[in-house]
C-alpha cells in the first residue's frame, strides 16, 4: 500500500503535538556557507531551490535541498 504524498491534517483534539515545519532558508550565489561533512565553501550556482552548487576551495560538489548539514554564516 503507497503512502500520501500530502501530509496528514492534525487535529486539535489530539495528544500528540503537531509537526514542527523547518523554516525555509534561501541561499544567493556569493553566500559564506558551512557544511558538517566538507567545511566552508561559497555558493557558485543556484537550482531554483532543487540543488546548490558550492565551492570548497580545492573541490566544487552539489548538494540537494533542503540540506540538514548546510547552514548559511
């Protein structure tokens, strides 16, 4: 069985509470980044929220959006 691609409404009346939403971050070329797994680069190139291109110094790599491991200085 596949499951929704939209998420579930939460009600008001349950225990649980509801999910928290990530906020958004929207990167520009020339922007100081910092990454947990490759250091400090410089945003090179934009894929219209889909995908970054960064600049490490001594390699270029392409990461997917959103990053849990990407965060703007």
């Amino acid at each position: 069985m596949a499951t929704p691609a939209r998420s579930r409404r939460h009600l008001s009346s349950s225990p649980f509470k509801p999910p928290v939403e990530e906020p958004v971050v929207i990167y520009e070329i020339g922007e100081r980044v910092t990454h947990d797994t490759y250091g400090l680069g410089r945003i090179i190139g934009l894929e219209n929220g889909i995908a970054v291109s960064i600049d490490f110094g001594s390699f270029t790599k392409r990461i997917n959006l959103p990053s849990k491991k990407l965060f703007p200085l």
